[in-house]
C-alpha cells in the first residue's frame, strides 16, 4: 500500500510491512525442528502457546528499512546472541579488562566501548534508539495506543535516525549486555513510561537490555552512564538483569501484554 513513510516523512510511497521486533529475534529464538515446534512461546494473561506470527504493519519505505537495517540491525545481530549459543559480542568483551566490577560479584561489570575497537558503538545506538522510535511511531498496542510514548523526544529521535542530527542531548541510552543464563532469549516489546517529568524506557531482547531515560532535568548520574555521551561509552556486562526481566514478565502478564520467549 501506498501512503505517507513515517522516518523519512515522504508521501505517496509504498510502504513496507515493517517488523516491530525486527525478524532476526524471532529467527534467534527459534528452536531445533528436529526436536518438535521450533516457533517461540507467545505468553498471555490466558494461554501460553508457540506462534510463528510476527508484528508487522505499514510502517516505512523500502529505503528506510534499509537504513534501518544498514545503520544498526546488521551489525547487531551479526555479533548478538545466536540461537546456538554462539554470543559474538559478550565474547569480546570477555577477552578485555573491564573498567569496573562490581565488589564482590563477578557478574556485573563496566567496558569502555571507545577502548574497544571492535564494538560498532554507533551501530548499537541507532538500533536501540530505533527500536524506541518505532514503538513511539505506530499504535502497536490492542487499545490503540503506542507502547512508547516519547512525547517531545520522538522528533528529535527521528531527526537522528535520519541522520539530521545527533544523538538526543536530553535522552541517555543504557546499553547491557546479558551474560549466559536460562532466560537470557526472554524478549517483550519496548515499553515506555512518563514518571513525572522524566520519561522511562525499556526494551530486552536475545542477550542485550536497553532502556534510556530522557529530560531536560535529568540526574546527572544517568547522564554520566549514558552510552552515546557518557564517558569512554560504558557498556555493562551483567547477569543481574535476567531477574528484572523476568519480574517484568509477569508484570505484563497481569496487565494482558505479550511477552515472548
């Protein structure tokens, strides 16, 4: 169909049936078919069952599906986490020094991405901020709403996905990579809240969590973490995640969402 491309705002092209959850999730939480039903498992407040249905709907041209995929989703899940096990990403930074660890717990720790030369520090945040954007962009939700309600960020997102101008100065990015666990392929769509005057996000998918927080008042601490701004680019590595995510799971349950594993 025929219609106006919400990135690059252009009327009369043919748009896309465009992912919310990019294909390459659903293909890395797929099973073995040899082993019966490879398809993820769609959990709700009423049932739980295994589903090759994919969230599409008209969303982008064909040209901005390519930026999309040419300036983040490539790289990201050439070096994420496989459906074999295989972790490209978490094994690099396996193989350098962390800034900083948590004391006591081996599990959580701090990289400098600049350090880091093999890390596409611009290709992880024009994704994640492109994962955000799309659930700002479109009323995925059954009632009609967008999960991510950016409010006055949206269009600053967009211009920066358009390569208009960089990254959002009010909106910090928080970039976790998951260590190995049981849950780590858990994903739901990015979801979105205001907290007064500061707007939360977050979004987990195979073997990354991103959030980002935006406001012209934000703490400065978050500020400092930011991914795109904050200093050498940290990037955590952590396994602690897996029980927010997990929490988060159920809270949807409960509140009639869909979360995927």
């Amino acid at each position: 169909m025929k219609g106006k491309c919400k990135l690059c705002l252009i009327e009369g092209v043919e748009l896309q049936a465009s992912h919310f959850l990019p294909a390459a999730i659903y293909r890395s939480m797929r099973g073995n078919p040899s082993k019966g039903n490879p398809n993820p498992w769609a959990v709700t407040p009423n049932s739980a069952h295994q589903t090759s249905r994919q969230v599409k709907a008209p969303l982008l041209c064909k040209e901005c599906e390519q930026r999309f995929s040419k300036n983040g989703e490539h790289w990201v899940f050439t070096n994420g986490l496989k459906n074999d096990g295989t972790f490209p990403l978490a094994a690099t930074l396996a193989s350098h020094v962390p800034y900083a660890q948590e004391p006591g717990v081996s599990t959580t720790k701090v990289y400098h991405a600049a350090e880091i030369p093999e890390i596409n520090i611009s290709a992880l945040s024009y994704f994640a901020a492109s994962m955000f954007w799309r659930g700002s962009a479109y009323p995925w939700k059954a009632d009609g709403t967008c999960p991510v309600p950016l409010g006055p960020y949206q269009e600053p997102l967009r211009q920066y996905l358009m390569g208009m101008t960089g990254f959002p100065p009010d909106v910090a990015l928080a970039v976790v990579v998951r260590e190995p666990s049981g849950i780590r392929h858990l994903t739901h769509e990015p979801l979105g809240e205001w907290r007064g005057e500061l707007f939360v996000a977050k979004f987990p998918m195979p073997g990354f969590a991103f959030s980002i927080n935006a406001g012209k008042n934000m703490p400065l601490p978050l500020r400092r973490t930011c991914f795109v701004r904050g200093e050498g680019n940290p990037i955590v590595l952590s396994g602690f995640v897996e029980k927010h995510i997990l929490d988060e799971g159920v809270r949807m349950i409960n509140r009639g969402r869909r979360k995927i594993l």
